[in-house]
C-alpha cells in the first residue's frame, strides 16, 4: 500500500470514528438575512415563511392577539418563527418602556419594505408550529 493510500484510508477511519462518537456533522446553515434583522441567531430560529398580506397572519397563528397593523394589511410580510426565550435586552417598546428581559413564543414579522417587529408570547394554539 502507497504512503497516500494509508493517509487516505486513515483519515476516512478517523472521520468515520467521529461521527461514530459525536454524529453526523452538520453542514453550516446559513440564516437569512430577515432572521439576521429580527436579531436571530442559527440556534433559535426555527423557521421562516412568507404571506402575501399581513392580515393573512391569522391563518397560521388563529390565537395570537390583535395587531391593528396587521390587520387590514394588504403588503406582503415575511415571519421568522423563534423558538426557545428570545433576548429582548436593549429593545425599546414604542412607548418608550423596556420589555422584560427574555420573551417566550416570539415571531418577527417584516412588512415588505418596512422595518422587522417583534410579537412575543403569540399563541401557537391551534397552528402547526409548536
């Protein structure tokens, strides 16, 4: 057997014992740029999709609460769906208040041409996302 035969067939066994150890590795899923803007990060995002009008929200969240922007909106939005408590430290409410520092059921909706708001504790009762 050549020196490179050797080298070859040793790297595939201690690839092989790698992921007999520890798994399969992950290929490296890039997050888009909405979920970057939402201020997501690769371990807490757990999906995004697209409506074509705002006020379509609530055929996938039924339950969630009123957003009177949303409401009557015809303008396509884009949804990062956030899984796990969500960071919310140096967020500022409209109001001006600070919200509590983590949040739970959070999606982040993006109005085409707008600016991304984030919806905490939104119902995920009667949807597909749990």
């Amino acid at each position: 057997m050549t020196e490179t035969r050797v080298r070859l067939l040793a790297a595939v066994l201690a690839l092989g014992t790698a992921v007999a150890l520890f798994g399969p590795v992950a290929a490296s899923s890039a997050m888009s740029p909405e979920a970057r803007a939402c201020g997501g990060s690769n371990t807490n995002v757990q999906g995004e999709f697209d409506l074509k009008a705002g006020k379509e929200i609530w055929t996938v969240f039924p339950a969630m609460m009123r957003a009177p922007e949303l409401e009557d909106s015809d303008i396509p939005i884009h949804v990062v769906v956030f899984e796990g408590g969500f960071d919310l430290v140096g967020m500022v409410i409209g109001d001006g208040s600070k919200p509590a520092p983590t949040a739970a059921d959070v999606i982040c909706v993006i109005p085409e041409g707008g600016r991304p708001r984030i919806y905490g504790y939104v119902s995920r009762a009667g949807s597909d996302w749990k």
